[in-house]
C-alpha cells in the first residue's frame, strides 16, 4: 500500500480496493493546470459530502507530487506515461477553455482512463469532472437504480421530471444531450464494449461528450434503418419502468438513464433556475458549466455559492470594504410577463411586451452597478478588499435569445433572482484586474466570502466598524474639507489634487455601538448579505462625495479597523478619483469588469440584440450602448413615458418633464 505522503505511482490492485467501496471507486483524472485551481475545493466538497471512495488519476508527474504531498499518495495513482498530458512546448500554461484543443485533450484522458481501469479490474466507476461539487454522496442514487448499466447527467436549463420526483429523469429521448461530467459506468460486458468503442473513436477536434452522444445516437439511427422505423420508435424500456428512464442502448447490450437534471445539475440550473427547489428535490451535485469564463470564473463560482475550502490568502485579507446594496423595487408580476398577444398575457405584457422584461432589467441592474462603482472605487482608493454585495436580476444572461428572460428549455425559474456573478460580469476581469490604480490593484471576494464567516479568523471579524455621514451630530456642521474646498466630481473625473487635508478629521473617530444601537443597525439590514450581526463600532465621515485623497486622509486614523462596512449609500460617500490618470485607468477597469447582456431576439422583440451593463458613476456624461439611447436611467425613463410601466423606469432624478 503506497503511503499517504508518497508521490502517486501505477495503479494496483491493493489501491484500488482501498480506494473504493463495495466494489465502487469515484474516478477524477487530472492534470496540474486544472488541478491547480479547483482540485482543493473538489477534494473538500466530496469529503464533507462523504465521499470516501474516490481515486485521482493523476496525468503529470507535477500533479503526482503535489497529491503526495497533499496526504494523498494513498488515493492516487500516476497515469501510464503515454497517456499523461504532454507540456506544452518551451513549457509554461496554456489554459483550459471550452473548445480549445488543450480542453479536448484532457477530456480524452479521461475516457481512456475510466476504459483502461474498468479493462483491468471488476469494479463499477463514477467518473467525475474536478469542476464537479458534490453535495451529497451520489452512491446511494446510483445503488437504487440497479437494472442501469450507464447513467449520465445532462446538459439542459430544464428538467422532464415532475415535482416531488427524485428518480431518473423522466422519458427518456435520443435528442437529449448527455454531460459525462457525472457518469456511472457499471462493470458488464456491454459496458465494457461501449468504452472500447468510445475510446477508439477519439478525435482531436471533438470533445469525448460529443462522440459519446454521437455513438449513441448513431446506434440507435442504424436500428432504425435496419428495422425501417423511426428512432423514436427504437427506444425500448422494461414492462415495469412506467416512466421510461431506462432505454435499451446498441442492440439492448446497455441500459442508459438520465441522471435527473434537478439533482445533478449545472451552474445555471443550480444558481438562476434553483431547479432542485422548484421541484423540490435534494442537489446532489453541481457541475459548474452552462456559465461564462474559465477556470477563474470557476473558481469564483465555488466560492461565491459558499463551497469554498480556501487557506488563509484567500480567508484572512488584510483589510476589507463591504457596504449594504439597495435593489430597486422589482415590478409587480414581473415573472409572469409574456409575449403581447400570447395565451394568459396581462395587460402590462400587451402593452410593453417581453422588450420591457429586458428593459426592466438593464435599468435595474445599472442602478445596482452604479452602487458597486463607487465603492470599488473607495475601496481601490483605501486599498482595501471589496466584499461583493449579492445582486439581483430580472433577467437571465444567455448565449443565444432567451425565452421571456430565461433560457430557452428553462421551464422552472420564477424572476426575478438573485445574480451569479458570471451574470453580470466578465469574471476573470474582475478577479485578476490587468493595472493597478493609484498604486493598488482592485481585490474582491465573493459574497459567498461574508456567508461563510464560520470559516473567517476571529481577528478579522472582531475588528469591524460601520462607515455612516455625521453631519451635525458630530460637530461637522460645515463640512469642510481642505479648509473650505469641497470640490469633487460625481463622474470618472476627480477633484483638485492635493486635496488631502481633513479640517473635520476629528469626525471621524470611532464611536463604540450600544446594543440598542446594533439592534437598530441589524434591524435596518445593515450586513444583511452576510448574516453578520452588525460591527461594533461607528465611525462617521464628515461629509459624503470624498474623493480618493480626501477618503484616504478621513479614514487614515482608522486604518488598523480591518473591515469596514459602509451603511451609507456608496454614491454618496465616494466622489471620485483625485486624479486625472487614476480615473481614467479605474474607469477602463470597470469598463473590462462589465458583461454584455445576451441576448433579446429582434425579429420577434425588437430592439438591439444585446445591452451593455455599464459600472459607472451615478451621473455620467455619456454612456451606454446597446439598445438603450445612451444607458442611462433617465434615458429608459424617456423612453418608457408612454407606458404603464413608467414608474418603475423613473426614479426622482430622472423624471423628464411632464408632457404636454
């Protein structure tokens, strides 16, 4: 038995019996550069599920040492070196995307290792991608359904499966397309043969998920032809299988079945549809596909949703800003808002039409966006780590037209609903910003960073303070700022350099919270994202619309505070930058952080194809794009006069004058 701390060598089969259970093994074939990123947090997701039969293939010797070194040299094994992953030449990364030839290649290993393990030993297999979260142990499922030879998850928005149903999805069709993200693979001739055949027709353009459904499809076509009916016609499923889960596959030497979508789902069904909820199910796992970005966006999913198992770079930042989101109020019967003319179409659909749904969205997920400018922007000019506020959308963000804001085949989700991050923005932009600003570079964590803080250091949280105007109250009637200037700029620009000096600096000391006052706070929502109780501390700004040297002088006596939470609007706290250069990088960085909407079909909706979102300013000069004049909120408000929706779309500010 090799041992815990031992780098991964070959196989054998006294690892393999260690590894599994009651004749199972959970199967996941890496390679350093996707190991890297996710294979800690897969690793911690599938314990804490109870996972205790999993093996790691391991495609590079990198990869091998890195598993001995994590303790884990008895749960990996080093593939043979003509199926290891070639470096690149001259060495270095390429990275993983959808398509690329680097993505196809590593999908191949996998077959070739689930073939050649299942070749050589009697055992069943439960192949797992490392961007799979398992949140229960899936072994039971599969256990429960033992006529099954192949059982595999699906790429859909959607589920066939009625409420309340936690089996195989129901009726069961060629068309369906299958994710081998998850698969079981049960140790029987047929299976046996169905790999071999897989793993012979390995291809260097087309991922193995691609031949896999082609195989079968093209099986069940040949049937078709031979017997001269449809392939509708060849599905065979058992006398007692009423819902028609399992159909007889390549001659009946199979039985293959849909693991259910609203079990095993994807990121969009998990985080926009919440499908498990909708049918009432327990998840079992999420694959983090049907999402935009790479392997950072990924990782920032994980995170997001909570299913982090990070260290402490990531847990313990040196210092953080978090601040309280207003979400504009969502329009009434907003979900059920259908095409003009449509079957059960109300009166607001007839007159505004599923364009209005898209509309609704861009206004409001601008008015959120504007928020989030100002405090990236305050917490750039801090040097502080942004805490993400949980966004919300009216729509989903797609890749091809949505159907009445969601995607097509998504029959479940009920709108509005809470954003993922790969929703709104370019994610790998906003993680890994490509300049600094003003000498820092912007730093997030997601909100799934606040509501997870079980796993935070008691020195973060005990340092924590609320960041609120004084005014008045706190003997800074005036206001002043730099003995008198209070110029700032509410847009991209900044105000007079050098304005640095605080005269209402002594407003900003830091005031302990009764708990009278903490009960008020929490009570208001104060941190409500989070799930934190409100910090015990206030420190009041002598005025709002700082800009970056005036926020920096105000709060420099505040600096050993390690979070600070900004209860007061963002707009109102943060001016700009001071200067000229810092600004117009901040704003390209913004500018790279904010995703395109996609998509409205124009023949059917008219309009543009897509909007932008756009991190701005409250007030900007120019703006937007897309479909919607130039972005603005007082642009849809002008837009929208003439509809019964007008209300929603105008805030005071942007009222245009009355018409005549």
């Amino acid at each position: 038995m090799p041992r815990p701390n031992a780098a991964c060598d070959l196989l054998t089969p006294g690892l393999l019996a260690h590894a599994s259970r009651n004749g199972t093994v959970m199967l996941l074939v890496v390679d350093w550069e996707s190991a890297e990123p996710l294979l800690p947090h897969w690793l911690g997701n599938a314990r804490a599920a109870g996972v205790d039969y999993f093996l790691v293939a391991a495609a590079d010797a990198r990869t091998a040492l890195a598993l001995g070194r994590a303790g884990l040299g008895d749960r990996c094994y080093l593939l043979p070196s003509d199926a290891q992953r070639q470096a690149p030449p001259g060495g270095g990364r390429i990275g993983y995307y959808w398509g690329s030839e680097e993505w196809v290649a590593a999908t191949w290993r996998k077959v070739a290792a689930l073939e050649a393990l299942m070749a050589a030993h009697p055992v069943d297999v439960l192949l797992s991608d490392v961007d799979v979260v398992w949140l229960a142990d899936p072994l039971p499922f599969m256990r429960a359904h033992p006529a099954a030879s192949i059982l595999v998850s699906l790429d859909t928005p959607g589920s066939w499966t009625p409420p309340g149903d936690g089996g195989l999805e129901h009726d069961f069709q060629w068309g369906r397309v299958c994710n081998t993200g998850a698969l079981f693979a049960r140790h029987q001739p047929g299976v046996l043969g169905f790999l071999r055949a897989w793993r012979a027709a390995v291809n260097a353009t087309r991922s193995d998920q691609d031949v896999f459904n082609a195989l079968l499809r093209e099986g069940a076509r040949r049937e078709a032809e031979a017997a001269r009916v449809s392939e509708a016609e060849t599905l065979r499923f058992a006398a007692e299988d009423a819902n028609r889960t399992l159909a007889c596959a390549l001659n009946c030497t199979i039985r293959i079945g849909h693991l259910p979508a609203a079990r095993f789902l994807n990121s969009y069904t998990f985080s926009m549809a919440r499908l498990h909820e909708a049918k009432g199910v327990a998840p079992i796992a999420c694959h983090l596909v049907w999402g935009y970005g790479g392997q950072a966006a990924k990782l920032a999913k994980v995170r997001d949703e909570g299913w982090g198992y990070d260290g402490p770079e990531y847990l313990d930042p040196p210092a953080l800003l978090s601040f309280d989101l207003a979400v504009p109020p969502e329009p009434p019967g907003f979900s059920s808002w259908a095409d003009p003319g449509e079957p059960g179409g109300n009166a607001t659909a007839a007159k505004l039409g599923v364009l209005a749904m898209a509309d609704a969205h861009a206004s409001s997920l601008d008015a959120q966006l504007s928020q989030l400018w100002h405090a990236a922007g305050a917490a750039v000019a801090l040097n502080r780590t942004l805490l993400l506020p949980q966004l919300r959308c009216l729509c989903a963000r797609g890749w091809h037209a949505t159907d009445r804001c969601r995607l097509a085949g998504d029959n479940a989700t009920s709108l509005p609903v809470n954003c993922s991050l790969d929703q709104v923005f370019v994610v790998e932009a906003l993680v890994e910003p490509l300049e600094a600003v003003d000498g820092a570079r912007l730093s997030v964590r997601e909100v799934g960073f606040g509501r997870n803080w079980g796993r935070l250091p008691a020195a973060l949280l005990a340092s924590r303070a609320l960041v609120t105007m004084a005014g008045a109250e706190a003997g800074c009637s005036n206001g002043t700022v730099d003995g008198g200037n209070s110029s700032t700029s509410g847009s991209s620009g900044g105000g007079g350099a050098g304005d640095s000096s605080m005269q209402g600096a002594a407003c900003t000391s830091a005031v302990p919270l009764s708990g009278e006052q903490q009960a008020e706070a929490a009570a208001a929502g104060v941190g409500a994202d989070y799930g934190l109780p409100p910090p015990p501390l206030r420190i009041a700004l002598p005025r709002g619309g700082l800009t970056s040297d005036q926020l920096r002088a105000a709060l420099a006596p505040h600096a050993s505070v390690r979070w600070l939470h900004l209860a007061s609007d963002p707009r109102d706290v943060f001016g700009g930058f001071s200067r000229p250069e810092a600004a117009a990088a901040f704003q390209r960085l913004m500018d790279r952080a904010a995703a395109a909407w996609c998509c409205r079909d124009p023949k059917r909706e008219g309009g543009d194809r897509a909007d932008g979102h756009f991190l701005r300013p409250r007030r900007w000069p120019g703006g937007g794009g897309g479909g919607r004049g130039n972005g603005s909120a007082a642009a849809l408000c002008r837009a929208r006069r003439g509809g019964v929706e007008v209300d929603y779309f105008c805030t005071p500010g942007d009222a245009p004058p009355a018409e005549p």
